[in-house]
C-alpha cells in the first residue's frame, strides 16, 4: 500500500484536474459517496438515530456535504453542523453547500463556543458523527470552537467516521496538532497518508480504508512514490514457493557470529530464527568457552569454537578462522550477545567493510560501527543494520527523543550514510533504503517489548539473506513475518508474557495461512 505526504497528495489531486480533465467536482463527488458507502456498510444499524456532519470550511468540508445529500436521499436524518460561515466556502465546497440549502438540509452555523455549546445535546444523542472538519492540508494547532467541536465529538457515546483523515491529525506525521479526532473508521481519499499509519496516528484512526475517487493509475505511477505500509498482500506477493526438489543446500547457509561468556541466549535465538524462516544450514560461530554450552542448547545448527578474548568474547585471533568460515556461506549476522571489547569491535568493523556475502549487523555490531559509517558504506555486498531507537541514537550521534520524533528521518540518515538498508525497530518499525525508498511495517504488537525479540529478528533476516532474497525484500519481508507471528501468537497466548523464541516456533504457520 502507497504512503503519500499531503504534498503528493495536493500535486496528484491537480494533476488529476488539470491534466487528464476529471473536473474537481466529480472527485469530490466520488469522495463524499465513497464514504457514504462505507457508513452504510458498517453503521447501517445506527442511522435511524440521524447523523450529525461537522463541517469545516474547506474541501473536507465539501465532502460532508455530499455525504449528508447521499444519506437525506436514503431517508436517514442528517444534522449539519457547520463551523465556518457560508462566506468562507468556495469551488467546489460552495458548490456542494449551495445544493444542501436548496434540498432544505438542516443546517446550523456554529462560529463561536457558545453557539457550539447549544448543540451538544445533538452530538451527543446522534447514531453517528461525520468528521468533516479539516482534511490533509492543516499544519496549525487546532484552536477555539474548532478545539471545543473535536473534544464534544470525542465525548460522545456516537462512533466517527472521519473524512480522509481525523481532523487535528498531521498528514505527514501523525502526531495530534493540539487535539484530534479519534475516530472508529477513517475513509481516506485515494491513497493512505503518511499520518494514518505513523505512531501515534495509528492510535486516531481506527479502521482504516482507502476510498477510490478517480484519480489515474499513470498519475500515480509517474509520481514515483516511494514510501509504503507493508502488509499481508505484500508479503505474500514477495514470498517465494519452495520448489518441491529442493534440498538443505538449495536454502543457504548462514554463519551466525554472535554470543559471548553469559551471553549464549542471544546467539540460539537467532539461530531459531534462521531455520524458522527456512535456511538449509546454520552454522554458529562463538567464543571458545561457550561452545560447549551452544552445542548443548542447540540441536540443528552446527557451532564452531573462536579464539577468545580474556572478557569470554571472539578475539582478533579468529579472523582468518571467519574467514574460512565465510567460505561457501550465503550470509552472515553478527552482533546479538558478542560483547563489547575493544578487539571484539575491530573483527565486527572489517567484517562489515570486507565480508564477500550480505549481512546482517545487530546490537553490539552496531556499538561497534558507531557515528562512522565508512566500513558498511565501502562494503561490496549488502548490508542490512537494525538498530532500536537506543542505538539508532548512538549511531547518529543524537538523542533518543531526536529520533523518535522523526523515525522516518533518522532511518533514511542513517541509510544514506552507510549505504545500507536500516531497519528501526520499534512501535511501527521503519525499514529505509539508502535510494529514498521507506517502508513502514503494518504488523506487531506490545507483548513484543520483551528480551530476545531482537535476536529472533536478526535471525529471520540472515535466514532469509540466505536463501538468495533481495535484501530490501529481505528486510521488509523479514520485520513483517516477524510481527505477523506475534500477532497470531498473541491471538492464542494472549496479549503478552510470550516468549521470542515461542514467536519463532510459530513462523512455519505463516507460510500457508
């Protein structure tokens, strides 16, 4: 699914206008009916208690008008509550005002908080509100009677449907500018905005769906978007059958570089995670001490022992075992449970400059790599890193706050940078290329923040990264499956307290569900 700023959405709209000729009227037409639709299929019982439609002054608030002449015509009664003069309309809008007077449509201005405040008991007793107040082009915090008209239609019992977008909501960030909607269904026109599925706009929303007003498909495809919300479709579009012939050797082989003295957990995580998603072979590379312990915890994949430092990590010593190792393998992840030690740190740096396969850098790798990027961005083959918003800091040399107010920002840096694709993990996690391209992940829940997560994540890409995907597929496909399989297992665990090995195990149920 496309992800469009109110920018692009602005320039599509025009396009649509002035170059294919589909008047402006008609997409506002199609808009307001579009919705009028999706409240008759899902709120069908409640329009015999009338509908109240709050109007804001621009085309959003044209699109109200439209709805309530769809919904006098089916006999439903239609309250229109109108916060703007009828000066203030124009094109289109007025056009549709104009229409809504002369059907007798009963309309009521509400210019200042007291005359509002008259109409509470009609918000309140209404089967259903329209959001119809801003659309996608409001970048002010929302004020005055605009303010006291969202906050009535919040209290009330009456579920919302919002008009393209909740008003209050930023189109391009999803973050409430002052106050906002929180509607229970939002239509939005033609394509997804960027705020509709951005943390917290997600939270605003509702259910989400797309309302098809006119706009051309070549419209669309020569506005080369490049964000997307990856979801189920997708990731079954990416998804590759595994031929019926095909062996351990066909899958890949993945070396895992990871774990270190107390640290044995992270490294068998990971290595569940490979063969979930479905690598021929896993092959564990780990300090010498904690060989035997791996070798105990881990039945399927193969661990070979590195010479260690004194602090119980891999030393500097093991890289030319590594790379023997890195001899007919398909990937390499590194980083979960390796440590921090100084010469720990210099094998992780040239294995992400000069590895001969792609690669997966996790946790300590990405302490390791730090604010210069050189190593990954000189690297031939690709690399994919996947900080949390901690290390996302560290590697951009930021605060956390800095990165978690603008996500897609942080990881389309960092991507540039390193030459990488990055994956920032968290609430809606972000996967950027370093060509611009952004996708955000549509699966997941809470019972995800807990230890081991990460590993099982760092596991499914390298299993992935083996068996021959693209790596911007990988990544994506990879962050999905790994939500998706949280997302059923907290359908039958309940919503937390399970394990990430357990979302692991659960991973062969997706790929034919």
């Amino acid at each position: 699914m496309l992800l469009v700023t109110a920018a692009q959405m602005q320039e599509l709209d025009q396009r649509t206008i002035k170059e294919f000729g589909i008047p402006g009227l008609i997409l506002m037409e199609n808009a307001g009916r579009g919705i009028f639709e999706l409240i008759c299929r899902h709120f069908a019982a409640r329009l015999h208690q009338g509908v109240t439609i709050l109007v804001g002054p621009g085309n959003n608030g044209g699109d109200g008008f439209v709805i309530a002449r769809h919904l006098n015509q089916e006999g439903v009664k239609v309250e229109l509550l109108i916060l703007a003069p009828g000066e203030k309309f124009r094109g289109d809008a007025l056009t549709n005002y104009n229409i809504v007077k002369k059907l007798g449509l009963h309309i009521t201005e509400c210019l200042d908080s007291d005359s509002l405040s008259t109409m509470s008991e009609t918000i309140e007793k209404s089967g259903l509100i329209v959001d119809a107040i801003f659309g996608t082009g409001l970048v002010r915090e929302v004020t005055g009677r605009f303010a006291r008209c969202i906050e009535m239609a919040n209290a009330s019992p009456a579920p919302i449907v919002a008009v393209d977008i909740p008003s209050g909501l930023s189109t391009d960030t999803g973050r409430p500018l002052g106050t906002a909607i929180r509607a229970d269904l939002t239509g939005t026109m033609a394509l997804a905005k960027l705020g509709l599925v951005l943390h917290p706009g997600t939270e605003y929303v509702g259910e989400l769906h797309i309302v098809e007003i006119g706009i051309p498909d070549t419209a669309v495809a020569e506005a080369d978007i490049k964000t997307e919300l990856f979801d189920e479709r997708t990731f079954r579009s990416i998804l590759r059958p595994r031929p019926s012939i095909g062996h351990k050797g066909t899958f890949g082989h993945l070396l895992i570089l990871a774990g270190s003295r107390g640290k044995t957990g992270a490294a068998a995580l990971v290595a569940r995670g490979a063969l979930r998603a479905g690598a021929g072979l896993v092959t564990v590379g780990c300090p010498t001490d904690v060989q035997p312990v791996l070798a105990q915890k881990l039945t399927e994949p193969m661990t070979e022992d590195l010479p260690e430092t004194k602090s119980g990590t891999v030393s500097g010593k093991a890289i030319p075992i590594i790379k023997t190792l890195l001899e007919r393998k398909k990937a390499l992840a590194i980083g979960p449970g390796l440590g921090l030690n100084e010469e720990t740190q210099h094998v992780v740096r040239l294995l992400l400059e000069t590895a001969p396969i792609p690669m997966i850098a996790d946790a300590d790798a990405l302490t390791a790599l730090g604010t210069d990027h050189s190593p990954v961005a000189r690297a031939k083959q690709p690399r994919i890193l996947t900080p949390h918003p901690g290390e996302m800091a560290h590697l951009l040399g930021c605060t956390i706050a800095e990165v978690q107010h603008d996500r897609m920002a942080a990881a389309l840096s960092l991507a540039h940078s390193s030459k990488a694709i990055v994956v920032l993990k968290g609430a809606g996690t972000v996967v950027a290329a370093p060509d611009g391209r952004v996708a955000l992940n549509s699966s997941g829940n809470s019972g995800m923040g807990s230890g081991g997560m990460g590993d099982v994540l760092t596991g499914i890409i390298g299993g992935f990264l083996a068996q021959g995907y693209d790596a911007w597929d990988v990544a994506r496909l990879s962050v999905f499956v790994h939500g998706h399989a949280s997302d059923q297992l907290a359908k039958v665990k309940g919503n937390w307290g399970y394990l990430a090995s357990e979302v692991a195990d659960w991973m062969p149920h997706l790929w034919t569900s």
